[in-house]
C-alpha cells in the first residue's frame, strides 16, 4: 500500500495528463486522483472537500499533498497565462489607439500603464501613468483610478508618489493604505473592488488568517471587466486590470503553502519531501526566501526524488541571491550539476534577470541547451515541461511559424484541445504561440477551451480578439461568445 502511494506522488512530479475518458468518478482518493490526472483540479479539491469525512487516516497526507500540488499547478498556468495575458493586452490598445475612431478615449493611457506595470516595463509604465488625466475620467471612477495608480507605483518602488496618490483615494485610502503598509485587516465589505479585494487576501495568507481570506475571496469574478466604455454608439470596450491576474496567481501559491506546509512539518518519507519541495516554491514566488529556504533545506535532506534534486540545489541558491548577487564559480558549479535537467534548466530560465546577463550560463550556455532541451530526454517529456519550453522560446523571440509545429507533436491530435488528454500548459503555449503566428482564430478556440475550466481567461480573450477584428479588418464589434 505504501509503494503504491509513493507511486502515484511520484507521478504527480511529472504532471502527465493521462488519458482518460470522463466518467462517474470513483469515491474518495481514487476519485481526486483521476480528476487531477484529467487536469480537473478544482473538482478534484472539491471531491475530496465533501468526502474528507470518510478518507481513511492513512490516506489522508496523499489527498492533502494532492490539494496542495493541484495548487501549484493552477499557480503556474495563471502565471503563464498572465504573461500572454499582458502581451495581448498591450497589443489590443495598441490597436485602439491605431483606431482614430478610438484613440482618445479616456482609458487608454491608464490601462497601457498597468499593463506595461504588470510586465515589468516598468520606465514605459511609469511614463505612461504620468500621462494619466484624473480629470477627464468619470466621477465614479476617478477615486479608484487614483488607487490602481498609487498601487502600480508602489510596485515600482515609489512609495512616497504612491502615498501622496492614496492620501486623495477617497473611501478606498485607508484600504490601499492598509495594503501599502502590508498590514492584515480585512477592507470594508464596500467601496472595494475584486483586485482589491484579492491583494488584501494575499496580506491574510501571510498573516496565517486562511479562513478570512478564503472569506474574502469568495465570489470574485476573474472576468468581469473594470471599465465598460460605450461612447461610441455602436460598440462596447472593455477594459481589464492586468493586476487581477496577477493577485489570483499569488492566492494559488498563497493555497498550496497553506496545504502543504502542515504536511512538510508532520509528513515523512516522500510525502513530507515533496510537500517541502512545492511548499518552498511557492513561498520563493511569493518573494519570502528565508522561509522557502529551510522547507527546501528540509526537502534537500530527505530523499527527495533525484529528479527534482537540481531543481532544489537551484532554488537554495537562488534564495541567497535576493540579499547578495552569485559568485561566477557559483553559477558554473551549479550550471554543471544541473543542466541535464530539463526542470532545472526551465527554472534557470525563470531565474534569468538583466543583472545576471554577462555572467554564465545566462550569457551564451542557457540559450542553446533551452533550445535543444526537447531532443535530450530519454522519456517523451510531459505536457507540462513541453508547455513550459513553448512559453519560454516565445519569451526569447522563437520563429511563430515553426513553433506551433513543434508543440503539436506533443499535443493528442485526436482530442485537439481536450483538457483530459492534453496539459493545460502545453495549450496555452499552443495558443500563444498560434496568436503570435497570426492563427488568431485557432488560438481563440485553444482558449475558449480552457477557459470552461479555468475562470481569469476572458479579458485575455476579449483583447484577442479585439486584435483579430483590427488586424484581420473585422467587420462589428468583438465579442466573446457567452
């Protein structure tokens, strides 16, 4: 029993979306495991949720360690869909304002500048907010325009602008204040919208107040639009706070340390090392090292399984690099155990900063070796790693044309977009990489496909298509069907 429950962890390190044909789904763990399997991971929560009462104690850590790595899964597609999600967003406003027909409206420069925030192009942000007319906004709006702006240069690290913004907030001050200071009260339940209330939720995590802020971000819709702008008599525009996606990738992350700390401390053998393990990465993500360090620590020193071992020397590493910057013999030695990881080449990737660009392996060895990474694996590699390397070689400015090609041969091309035979990763690079070929009309049925699972999909969407009508000389408005 023992071998068959380190079996099936261990197959969730992989990630595979195996094949399986949707079905009455079988009671307790067996049940959550081949929903998770068929990529379903909020039913797989739910399922064990209303069952937990009748799980045995011995399957219990299983079905807790599966709570916490559907998580960090859900954590990484939103993170990847974020960064797609920003690239059409700048792309769809930059065809409104191409449009003359639409290029003074009133939103444009306020939107540009959280969008280009959330993309860490952070001069061109700061510029363009700097353009922002308060005045030309609606009344309604010009409080919470005032907010999104103060807490975009927050970001930046301009915090006394940020403040002296958040000083004229309105209702919202004490709210943004709140979230400025990084204290842990909850807003008032009005005068506050979803982004808003998300951010607060994140504080609550950290604060170790789980139940509120799970409380908090009940009903939120990922969806809905900030801005409906129905000036022009025969369209609507819509416009979408980047900083919505990027608050839902941090309650992921915030979900799977909840899940999976408790497991890390209490656990053993490979259930406390990867609980350790995909603890630690999240706690990294969400820029707390010192903590991320001594779960990895713990991860490191347990037996984990050798696979994830570079990743974890890796990401040890990385922790001391946020207070000190490596030494090059550092990086050669841990560029020397690790690149024959495909994981742990990804996450060099992930690590990659302008700082770090003369020094090696980000200067001339990591480019090539992600280019190869596919070709060197003894196994066929998982949809989940292939989507990764997608995502990636359209971040380094990879040929659309032959790209699209490449990530089919991994896709299940008689179950073309189906997300019990295909990982959700692998068709979003599908997608991005479709909208960057010009296949606008494959990637919006890629999308329209994942977004029945996944809520957050729709502004994404919406721009998407906004840019098919500009480019493809659409006739009528944009619309996304219901």
């Amino acid at each position: 029993m023992r071998a068959r429950r380190v079996a099936w962890l261990l197959a969730l390190i992989g990630a595979c979306s195996l094949p399986a044909a949707r079905a009455a789904v079988k009671p307790g763990l067996e049940g959550a495991q081949e929903l998770f399997r068929q990529n379903h991971w909020e039913e797989a929560r739910r399922h064990l949720r209303s069952q937990w009462a009748s799980i045995p104690e011995k399957d219990r850590p299983a079905a807790t360690f599966l709570i916490g790595r559907s998580h960090v899964r859900e954590a990484e597609f939103y993170r990847a869909a974020r960064s797609f999600g920003d690239e059409a967003g700048l792309a769809y406003l930059g065809e409104l304002v191409a449009a003359s027909a639409s290029r003074r409206v009133v939103w444009i420069p306020l939107f540009k500048g959280l969008y280009q925030v959330d993309a860490e192009r952070n001069a061109e942000g700061a510029r363009t907010l700097a353009t922002v007319s308060q005045s030309a906004l609606p009344a309604p709006w010009k409080a919470t325009a005032r907010l999104r702006r103060a807490l975009a240069l927050h970001r930046l690290g301009r915090v006394p602008e940020a403040a002296a913004l958040l000083k004229e907030a309105g209702p919202e001050a004490r709210f943004a204040a709140l979230l400025a200071n990084g204290t842990a009260e909850p807003p008032a339940a009005s005068g506050t919208g979803h982004r808003e209330k998300l951010l607060t939720a994140t504080v609550l995590f950290r604060a170790g107040r789980a139940i509120e802020a799970e409380a908090l971000v009940s009903g939120t819709n990922l969806d809905l639009p900030d801005v409906e702008d129905k000036s022009a008599p025969k369209k609507v525009l819509r416009f979408h706070d980047p900083g919505l996606a990027s608050a839902w990738e941090r309650i992921c992350w915030e979900r799977a340390v909840v899940a999976l700390k408790p497991l890390a401390a209490s656990g053993a053998g490979t259930e406390a090392s990867l609980a350790a393990y995909y603890a630690g990465l999240g706690l990294f993500s969400l820029g707390v090292p010192d903590e991320a360090a001594k779960l990895l620590k713990g991860a490191s020193g347990s037996g984990l399984d050798p696979q994830l071992q570079p990743s974890v020397r890796l990401l040890l590493a990385a922790c001391a690099w946020q207070s000190r910057p490596p030494a090059a013999a550092e990086l050669a030695s841990l560029w020397e155990g690790t690149q024959w990881q495909p994981d742990a080449v990804l996450l060099w990737d992930e690590l990659r900063r302008s700082s770090f660009a003369k020094l090696e392996p980000f200067a001339t060895k990591l480019d090539p070796r992600l280019r190869d990474l596919l070709q060197s694996p003894a196994q066929r590699p998982s949809g989940a790693l292939v989507g990764r390397w997608g995502l990636s070689r359209l971040r380094h400015g990879e040929e659309a044309a032959a790209l699209p090609n490449a990530l089919s041969e991994y896709r299940d091309k008689s179950n073309k977009n189906k997300l019990e035979w295909n990982d959700p990763l692998l068709l979003l690079a599908l997608s991005a990489a479709d909208y960057r070929g010009g296949q606008y009309a494959q990637s919006l049925e890629t999308l329209f496909e994942l977004s029945k699972t996944f809520p957050g999909l729709r502004p994404l969407q919406w721009n998407l298509q906004g840019i098919y009508a500009a480019r493809q000389k659409a006739g009528g408005e944009a619309r996304i069907s219901q």
